[in-house]
C-alpha cells in the first residue's frame, strides 16, 4: 500500500495510530518542485520502482517536497517524526538540507538512509548509529577523479567549483588523491551561469586538464561555454554533471569526457540489467545515477524488513549493516561509519543513437572507503 | 523701530534660462502683515519655498530674527518659529482634523527640546490637546474635529493649515495663499482673523485675493518675472506706473 | 474600531486554541504549525512598522532576520562546542539560554538596520527598495561564503536553546513562548501605533512637507522606525531559528524578505493584526495546496494574484472595510 | 597576467553587459512609461529561452528559435498585460510587487507542469560554433562576438524607436505625462499593451541568446532578474541611456572582480584562501557598487526623481 501524500493531517490522526502497529511506515522528504527538482524526481522514482515491485502491503511511504528550503525540510521531517511517526527517513539530495534534518531525525530514534547526499560531518564525528549512507560520501567521486588523474598521467590541473562548502570539500577531495601540479585553483559564483572569465583563464593558465565540479544547471552552463570556447583540454569532472537526466541539455559539448561515478547503466549484474529495463518500461525514460541511488536504498530498506521488525531496532541496524542486498553496483558494504565501501569507476559519455550517455572505460578506486571513516566512534 | 523678524538680501535662483528670483530683497516688521503679490509665474512660490527652506538659493542670504539660516534646513527653520500654510494642502489626509492639529502641537513641543513618546497614546496626552482643540477653535474648525482630513472642503483645510501653523506659535508666518477656495464668507472671517494675528507674529502673505490684501496689508511688495519691482503701503502701490503696467490687462486693481 | 478589535480578538484566541486543541490530540506536528505561524507573525509585525506605519517598503528584512538567525547559530553552536566565541575583554564561550540570545540578536540586527537604514533612507521610492534588496544580497552572499559558520551549508544546532524554567523540546511550551512574545510584541506595536512617535511617522508617511514645517525630521523618524522594525524582524529571526534548531543563508535570501512582505500585504499594509492573518493564511495554503499537487505553486501564485486584484486592502481590508482613523 | 587575458576579460564584461541590457531596457521602459515594478521580467526571460529550446528542437533552425523566442515572450507579455498588469499601473508598488511576484510563481511552475523537471537543451548554431582568431591574438568564441553585436544592433534600433518614430514620441510623452499622450488622441491602453510587449520580446530574445550558452531551465530568469533590477537602479529607473550605461558597468565589474579579486587577496594570502575570500568578495561586488551609486545619486545616475 503506498500513500503518496497524506492531504489533512489533523483528520488522519487516530485510526492510523491503531491499525499502522504492524506496518513500516517510511518518511520519504525529496526535493519534487523548482530549480533541482529533476534528482528529486529520480530518486523517488528508483525507490518507488523497488517498494512496488516488493508488492508488500506492510510497507506505507509518504513522500513531501521540500523544495529545497532547508527550513521546511526540517518542519517536514518533525511532522513525519512527531505527527505521522514514520520508522525509516530517506530521500534528502542536498548536503545543507541533509545537515539540517538528520542529526535531529537520528536523535529523535529514527532511522535515516541518504539516498544522495553525503556530508563530511556525518561520515565523521558526528555519525550516528541510526544513519547510513547509502550513495557516497561527497568527496568520494571528486577522490576518484583525482586518483584517475594521476592514472591517465595528468600533471597540471586546472580546477574549479563554486564558493560553497561542497565546492570546497569537492576541491579538497580532487587533491587528496592527485598528485601533480595545480595550474590554477578558482572558486565561481554559487549558482553562476556565465564562465567566460573562468574559461579565458584556463586558456591562459597552461593547464593539461581541468577538472570541475559544478552541479546542476551551472555545469550545462560551463560545459556548453566550454566547448564553444576552443580550449581542448581534457575534462574530467563528477558524474553529477553527465548523468542521464541533464546530459540531453548539455548534448554534444559532452561527448568523450570522463567522469567518475559509482554507478552506471553497463554495470553487468542480474539487478542493474533489470533495473534498467523496468525503469525504462514504467518511466520511459533511462535511469540515472540518483534514480539508481533511490532503486539501492529501497531495497537495502527491504532486504532488513525481511530479517527484522524495525520495531526492533538493534536487530533492524544489524540487518542494515550487513546489507545484504542486490545492489545494481554490484557488491555493496558499509565501513564502520556506515558508509559505503565500493568501487568508483571512470565513465565515459558516448552517444546511442540519439541518446547520450555514459559507459564504464575504467575503474578509478576500487573497494574505497572515505576519508572521514576514522573520525567516527563507533 | 524694532528689527525685522525676516530679512531676504539679494535672493537669486534659476531653473536652467528662467529667473525665478533675480535679486530679490524684502523684510518682514514685527506687528506687520507684508503682502507679496504678482501675477501667475512670477517666482512667488519659488520666493515663499526658498524662505521655508524646502529649495536652496544660488546666492543672496536669509536671516531669520537676527539669524543667517541660509544654510538651514526646513525643519530648522521651523523650530526657530517658522510657521507656514502651504498654497497646496499638504495635510496627512488619513488623519483625523485633530491628529493634524496634535501633529503641530507635537511639532512645538519637540522645538521645546520636549521628546516624542514611544508609549503614551498620544491622542490622550492633555497638553497637546489643549493646544490643538485651542487653535482649531481660533479658526472655526472645532466642531469638525473628529473628521476625517480627507472628507473636509478646500476652504476647510485652508482653515485647518492655519490651525497647525497656529499650534507651532511661530514667530512668524509664512502663508501660500489662504483664501484659495475659501468663498465670500470664509475670505471675510479670515481676513478678521488674520488682522487680530499680526499682533501675535508677523505674517509674510501670498495671495491673490486682491480684496483682502488690501483690507489687510500694511506694506505690499509686487513681484514680476522674478523681480520685486515695488514694495510699499496699499496706496503706494495702488498708484505705481509700473505696478499699473504689469498688473495691465492681468487684473484690475481697485 | 470596535469589529476590528473583536477580529483581532479572535484571531490571537485562534491561535492560542489551535496548539492547544492539537496538545490534547497529541498532534504536536500542528502545534509547530502554530508556532511557525506565530514567529513569521511575529516577523512580520517587525516589517509593518516600517511598511504599513512609516511607509517604507524594504525589500531586504530577511537581512535582519538572517541576522537573528545566526545570532542564534552562532551562540549556540560555540556554547555546544565549548569553543570560546571571543576571549577579549572577558571570556565568552556562547550561550544556550534564549533570554540571553534574544538580546544579541535584537541588538545586532537593530545595529545593522540603523547602518542600512542611515544609508538606505537617503533615497526613496523604487530606489529605496532596491537599495534594501542590494543590501540583503549582499549579506546573502557573505553567509554563503562564510565557512567559519558553514556557509551554504548552515549551521545546524543539535538540541533547542534553553529558557529557564521551561522545556523547550516540548512543542507546547515552545508554542507558549512564541506565542507571549508575539503578544507583547502586538503590545508594544499598538503602543507604538498610538504614540507621539507613531503620529509623526504616519504623518511622514503621507506627507513629508507637513512633518518637516511643524520641525520634526522625517529622517530620524524613519531611521527610529527602521531600527525597530529590523530589530523585531531579527528577534523573529532568532526564534525562527530555534525552531528548526537550523540556520542558513536561505533566511538571508530575497525570497525570503518577499514572503515576509506578503504576510503583511496578504492581511493589510498598515493593519496591527495584518501579519498574524498573512502568515496564517499563508501557511495553511502552503500545507493544504503541497497536498493537492506537486505544482502548488501555481495555485499558490493564482491565489495570492486574485487577492492582489480583487481583494484590496488585504484580507482584514476586505472583511472589515476601511480603516478608521487612530484615536 | 597577460594583456591579452585581461582584454579578453573585458570582451566577457561587454557582452555580459550587453545580455544585462536587453533585459533591462524592458524593464527600465516598462517602468518610465508605466510606473510599474515589473518582478515577473524574468519569467519572460525563461519563456523565451523555452519557446527556443522547444522550436529549435522541432526544426533545428536557430533563426527559426530566435524568432519564437521573440513571439512567444511578446505574447506572453501582451497577454499578462492584458489580463494582470493593466489592473496594477494605478496601484502602489507594494501592489505590483506582489501580484508579479505571484506571477513568477505562476510561470515557474506553469513551466515546469509542461515541459518537465529536466532542463532543455538548445545548442549554438555550427556556423556560430567555436572560436575566432580576434586582432591581437585574442582567441575569441565566434557565439560571443554575435551576441555582443546583435545586443547593440538591438540596443542601436531602441534607440531610433524612441528618438525618431511615431511610437518613440508616444513612450516619450507618455513617460512624461500619462494625460498628455491622452490629448495627442492616442489609445493608452493599446501603446501600454505594446510597450509591454516589446520589452518582454527583448527579455525573451535575451533567454534565447543566453539559453544557447547556459542552461535551460526553471528559474532560470530569477538571478538575471535581480541583475537587471541592479542595472536599471544604477542607471536611473526609466533612462534607456542609464540602462546602457549600467548594464556595462555591472557587466564589468562582475566579470573583471570575479577575475582580479582573487589575485589581489593571493598577493596577502595563501591561494586557496585568497581564491575563496577574493570570490566572497566578488560576488558581493555589484551590490556594493550599487550602494555606492545610490549614496552619492539617490536617483541613479541618468535618474531623475524618482
């Protein structure tokens, strides 16, 4: 049974309380309308693909928009806590928002598995027995693109992200792992769309290569600006801006760049194969990287169901840890901060038809944990 | 003979090629009513807002009781005892008559060095009721009190320009045409009352009503392009060749 | 006078009743409804008396708002930390007690809207507006670059603040405390309505020849009223912040000064009660819409168009008429 | 740091500032003429930038998407007109802030409900595509350079329609005084309808331009439209002339502060906390010029009284 939205709280009060003791109920807060509403939309997709296909009758979600306002995120997360008392929290994409509603959701005793987002602190001194990670740690991709680097014998580097925490850390993980020479290092506008000035002086730095990490429209932007400027120079960047759902908007500019993804279409496993067909059949269009985020996470949630009452809450963390689960990346574990141990693999964007998307050239890090894992007390 | 409450020298003031004031000298006696006549267009309001403070001159000097305030800016020259009607209402018009009046009363207080409250509801505070309910009735205005500024007539909020100009108890006046809109019967009441108030602070006016300036004034400056070109008693002026020529066919002197 | 003093009864009943029916259904969710509802009341009644009494439409009060917020954060998060905040002339290692970070955040954001305000009121009009919405971007831009207190990311405290006495984990008692202060703050507005100050600066409002000529400057009354209106704003600020123990560059956005506009609009420029019924409004249709449609904004949009249009005078104007004067 | 970057900086600048006044003078009309606010602006940016995509899409013709995205935003702006805005130009701008603000809400997501979450692609055109060798070595996108031409050609063509043609009269009285276009025997409403018009087809021209470079999507017209407000405040609300002027000079400094801000801090500083703090900076740089310019000229700079 799912409930996409439950319309009046005040009136679904009692009667729920009764009959709900034997079902799960999971609190699903994604960002569904305005500018970043296309990964919200994915990853709720993806998960939706798994509950229904699990057919289970005890399993209730409830799915809000939070319009990417880390406020109603936050007022969302205490009515699906306090009013409609949801189990298992999921579904935040953005870092902010996932900061501002997580460490009050894990305190409150409920479970919270990230679909997407990935911060630092949560990974480290302030993970939470109750929080998986279920996508990456957020400089994960940024590592591996770093590590792909050194492997293609890159040594001047050219990189760029906007002035923001995530921008920072996706800097700071490109370094961790590259070892060479840094040709210039440019922090841009949040949400700036015209690179011109940035793209004039990747000419004049002397760069080998540029790597960016510029989410959303802002890397459409800068891809487009890019390729129109007749600097060719090897890019490499985050598989936030190749993924399936704005690589149609960037088109040609695209083609041949590598970027560094944990995930992707190809990835030859039963799971993936049939992810990809039947979120091909039920939403006409390929699945991306958050939808595929969405398909895992639901179906981690599902793989602890039929282990433990999530009532049970020490048993239910035990079933989650041991994610034992047909993840579409293949093999899937957690670290002891509950975040993802796997492989990063170097993707490349190719052109089917009149479709562009990606495939795997490489494997960037294999069985890579993050940086933050040893912070974490538990 | 005692120092003119207002002296201008020599007030010059252009709008790009036209001269609004050119050289315009005039004072104001104590106990006086000076009248500054002329026909439409000739600088009396640019003259009367330069005095106020609201446009500053290009050059000549201001002197208000003893004071060059040349400098000063219209809510200085008012606490120094400025009081003045504008030809053009400028009333709060979603105001109560009284609020207005109570507003002028506040205005006194403040040039007292008194403070403005934050808390005491204002419209309970006795001191500055009496003074408004006193100066609305001085100028006939006591019964409408309670109206709404917005509903009153013309002539009606002429009379309440008096009543906040009276609430101030300027050392002078400065009044833009207060007949304007009054009717026969209102000009006559107020030419009896502005008679009685030259005692209290002398008034420089504006008007156009040549049958009160007459009846009222004891000096009358005529202002023509900009330019004084006549200051003197009724009869003086009445007789200038060169008042005769200006006002020619503009409107008859009687 | 009489019909809008018994709406506005009702309206604060309203809202006392709401959370406290909900207490009893054990619906605390509604109840943090309510007590959002109080604090962008509360907020909006800061803007009024700089829109509504004293004229001045800034389009840049989530500034003073941000800054109660981060007040908030900042004291908190170094109390939580045991990170001193400054340790000259005295040591201080940030607090968590709300009496304490109420003042602070009053005093920073009525000391940032007498620097805005001292520089904002020298123009008027449109330029006025947008030199407040150039301020309030300004501000925005800094937090995000602010890594120190976690930039775009924000500052998220892990528990709420303490009030002496109380438990404000508990929802009710939370609403409680919203709930006196906007009333005293609807006390304090009234008085201030209805005060010599208040005259004055309605009377700048609709005439500045007028205020000038009885000798009152119509700058130091719109500065005073700025000042008051920024630190209200920022005291809503504060406790917005402690409600969703969260503060980011988002409350210092342009968006959000607008919806704190529209509170004001949607109930009545100018009207006391004004901003409780905007915010009311406003966030029941946020609620029952986002449950209609993934694009309630659509409705939202044609909604507050309609009232624009139609309904003149906010929603107190078209229920209750004009206004009558003060007396 | 070479001239030759510095003077392609400056290319970036002018034709930034360019895109800035074609949004601008729509708005900097519409409110010289109307006396109206005017928050929507942007949202006509957008449907132009759609309108583009969509046509571009279907015939693969950028002259054919240029064309459409002038069409759709002129009947997307007559329509508004018509239907919303003419209600609002005796109202206060209190008024016409928030009913184009609904506005906004209503486009954005009107947008959205048809054309979906994901953001459109619209492509330069081959024969504009790649870079130019400029005198002086500068190597240039050829994109830029059109851009850059057709904002003037445009900007050139306001100019006359405002100085030289019969409509040009009509805006100039009207902005002058509403009564006196009335006794010329003009219908009011019908040039209002048209002003409205064109300055929302120069806003929706601007989205096309810009949508080739840029992304394609919703809300996409909100920070653009902030800008130009920032534009036209600096210029003088309702001067074309200050519009031009202002569009420049914010196109400028954004661009040449975004690029030297950085460097200047790293000469104090170490690189990354230079780059960081220069950036901060930068993207606050507009806001202070503009505080500036209204502290020492309330009224902008080719403002009257406001």
């Amino acid at each position: 049974m799912k409930i996409l939205k439950s319309l009046a709280v005040a009136t679904a009060v009692s009667t729920l309380a009764l009959a709900a003791h034997a079902e799960t109920k999971i609190g699903m807060i994604t960002t569904l309308s305005g500018g970043g509403a296309g990964l919200g939309v994915d990853v709720r997709d993806g998960f939706m693909l798994a509950i229904e296909a699990a057919g289970r009758d005890d399993v209730e979600v409830v799915i809000e928009d939070d319009q990417r306002k880390p406020e109603s995120a936050v007022q969302i997360a205490d009515r699906m806590i306090q009013s409609e008392k949801v189990d298992i929290m999921t579904g935040i994409i953005w870092s902010n928002l996932a900061m501002a509603v997580v460490p009050a959701a894990t305190a409150q005793g409920v479970f919270y598995l990230s679909p997407n987002a990935g911060p630092s602190a949560l990974a480290g001194k302030r993970c939470h027995k109750n929080y998986f990670n279920v996508a990456w740690q957020n400089d994960n991709l940024h590592e591996a693109a770093g590590a792909y680097a050194n492997d293609a014998g890159l040594k001047n580097s050219f990189i760029l992200a906007p002035n923001y925490p995530a921008g920072k850390d996706a800097l700071t993980g490109y370094k961790r792992m590259y070892g060479g020479e840094l040709a210039g290092e440019i922090y841009t506008k949040l949400g700036q769309t015209d690179y011109a000035a940035e793209i004039a002086q990747i000419r004049a730095s002397g760069a080998d290569s540029v790597y960016f990490f510029l989410p959303g429209g802002m890397g459409i932007s800068f891809l487009k600006q890019y390729a129109d400027s007749g600097v060719d120079l090897p890019v490499v960047g985050p598989a936030f801006s190749f993924d399936q759902g704005i690589l149609q908007a960037v088109g040609a500019a695209a083609l041949g760049i590598k970027n560094t993804s944990q995930w992707n279409k190809d990835i030859d496993n039963a799971a993936n194969v049939a992810f990809v067909a039947d979120f091909q059949a039920k939403y006409g269009r390929l699945p991306s990287l958050y939808a595929s985020q969405g398909f895992d996470t639901a179906n981690l949630i599902l793989s602890a169901l039929d282990k433990a009452d999530v009532s049970d809450q020490d048993a239910f963390r035990a079933a989650l840890e041991a994610a034992e689960f047909d993840s579409v990346r293949g093999d899937f574990k957690f670290g002891n901060n509950h975040h993802p141990v796997q492989n990063i693999y170097v993707r490349e964007v190719i052109q089917e038809g009149d479709v562009f998307t990606n495939k795997i050239i490489a494997t960037g890090l294999t069985n890579h944990a993050d940086a933050y894992a040893s912070e974490c007390n538990m | 003979m005692t120092d003119p409450v207002l002296q201008v020298h020599n007030l010059c003031k252009s709008f790009g090629a036209l001269k609004a004031s050119n050289d315009v000298s005039l004072d104001l006696r104590p106990g006086e009513i000076h009248a500054l006549i002329g026909p439409n267009g000739a600088g009396k309001s640019t003259l009367i807002k330069q005095i106020s403070g609201g446009l500053t001159p290009d050059a000549g000097r201001i002197e208000v009781l003893g004071r060059d305030v040349t400098a000063l800016d219209t809510v200085a020259r008012a606490r120094m005892g400025l009081g003045r009607t504008f030809q053009i209402s400028s009333l709060a018009m979603e105001f109560s008559v009284l609020q207005n009046a109570v507003l002028g009363a506040l205005g006194a207080r403040r040039a007292r060095g008194g403070r403005l409250g934050l808390f005491r509801n204002v419209m309970k505070d006795t001191a500055l009721l009496d003074t408004a309910h006193e100066s609305l009735a001085r100028v006939g205005l006591e019964t409408a009190a309670q109206a709404r500024t917005a509903d009153l007539s013309h002539g009606q909020r002429r009379q309440l320009e008096v009543a906040v100009a009276l609430t101030l108890k300027p050392r002078l006046f400065l009044m833009d045409e207060p007949m304007a809109g009054l009717g026969a019967s209102g000009s006559k009441e107020l030419t009896g009352f502005l008679d009685d108030l030259r005692r209290e602070a002398p008034i420089l006016l504006v008007e156009h009503d040549m049958d009160a300036v007459f009846a009222l004034a004891d000096r009358i400056s005529v202002l023509v392009y900009g330019t004084v070109i006549a200051t003197g008693t009724a009869d003086e002026i009445r007789t200038n060749p060169e008042v005769r020529r200006a006002y020619l066919g503009e409107e008859e002197l009687t | 006078m009489g019909r809008e003093r018994v709406f506005n009864a009702a309206m604060l009943l309203a809202l006392l009743a709401v959370p406290l029916f909900a207490w009893g259904l054990d619906e605390p969710f509604i109840i943090t409804l309510a007590t959002k509802v109080a604090i962008l009341a509360l907020a909006g009644v800061g803007l009024n008396i700089a829109l509504g009494l004293g004229g001045l439409v800034s389009l840049g009060h989530a500034a003073f708002f941000g800054i109660g917020g981060y007040a908030m954060g900042i004291l908190a998060s170094h109390a939580q930390n045991y990170e001193p905040l400054f340790s000259w002339p005295f040591l201080f290692e940030g607090s968590n007690q709300m009496p304490l970070i109420w003042l602070v955040a009053v005093l920073a954001s009525a000391a940032a809207a007498l620097v805005i305000g001292a520089l904002s009121l020298r123009t008027s009009g449109v330029y006025f507006i947008m030199i407040t919405l150039a301020f309030g971007q300004m501000l925005y831009y800094f937090a995000i670059s602010w890594s120190a207190y976690g930039g775009e990311d924000g500052l998220s405290i892990w528990v709420r603040n303490e009030m002496p006495g109380l438990n404000t984990l508990d929802p009710i008692q939370f609403f409680a405390v919203t709930f006196v202060i906007l009333c005293l703050t609807l006390w304090f507005a009234a008085r201030l309505a209805q005060s010599a100050f208040g005259l004055a600066l309605s009377a700048a409002r609709q005439s500045q020849e007028r205020v000038e000529t009885v000798g009152l400057t119509p700058f130091k009354l719109r500065l005073m009223a700025f000042v008051i209106s920024g630190a209200i704003t920022g005291l809503a600020g504060a406790l917005f912040a402690d409600l969703n123990r969260f503060v980011s560059p988002t409350m210092l956005s342009w968006h959000t000064s607008g919806e704190i506009m529209i509170f004001v609009i949607l109930g009545g420029v100018g009207r006391l009660y004004g901003p409780l019924v905007g915010a009311a409004v406003y966030i029941l249709l946020e609620h029952l819409l986002g449950g209609i449609s993934e694009y309630w904004q659509i409705f939202l949009g044609l909604l507050l168009l309609g009232m624009v249009l139609f309904a003149r005078g906010g929603l107190i104007g078209a229920l209750l008429g004009r206004e009558v004067a003060h007396d | 740091m070479s001239l030759i970057l510095i003077l392609e900086q400056v290319l970036n600048g002018l034709q930034f500032g360019v895109m800035l006044f074609l949004m601008a003078a729509g708005l900097t009309l519409v409110f010289g003429v109307m006396g109206l606010i005017n928050l929507a602006h942007g949202a006509l940016y957008m449907v132009g930038a759609f309108a583009a995509a969509a046509v571009a899409g279907w015939t693969g013709s950028f002259v054919l998407a240029l064309m459409a995205s002038l069409a759709a935003a002129a009947a997307a702006g007559a329509l508004v007109e018509v239907t919303v805005i003419r209600r609002l130009y005796d109202r206060d701008h209190l008024d016409q802030v928030l009913a184009t603000f609904a506005l906004i809400l209503i486009f954005s997501e009107g947008t959205r409900w048809l054309f979906g979450s994901f953001p459109l692609f619209l492509d330069v055109p081959s024969y504009l595509s790649g870079p130019v060798m400029l005198p002086g070595g500068i190597q240039y996108p050829l994109y830029r350079l059109a851009i850059i031409v057709i904002g003037l050609v445009v900007g050139a063509g306001l100019f006359w329609l405002i100085a030289r043609t019969r409509i040009g009269v009509q805006i100039r009285a009207g902005e002058a005084d509403r009564e006196m276009i009335a006794a010329l025997g003009v219908d009011i409403s019908k040039l209002y309808t048209l002003v409205f018009a064109l300055g929302a087809a120069l806003a929706g021209l601007a989205g096309a331009l810009v949508g080739a470079i840029q992304s394609v999507q919703v809300g996409m017209g909100e920070p653009v439209l902030i800008l130009a407000f920032v534009v036209i405040v600096i210029g003088g609300i309702g001067s074309i002339k200050g519009a031009l002027v202002g569009a420049l000079l914010v196109g400028l400094t954004d661009t040449l502060g975004g690029v030297f801000l950085p460097r200047l801090f790293s000469i104090v500083m170490e690189p990354a906390a230079a780059a960081s703090v220069g950036a901060s900076l930068a993207s606050m740089l507009i806001y202070i010029l503009m505080a500036a310019v209204l502290l020492v000229r309330p009224s902008g700079l080719f403002g009257g009284s406001a």
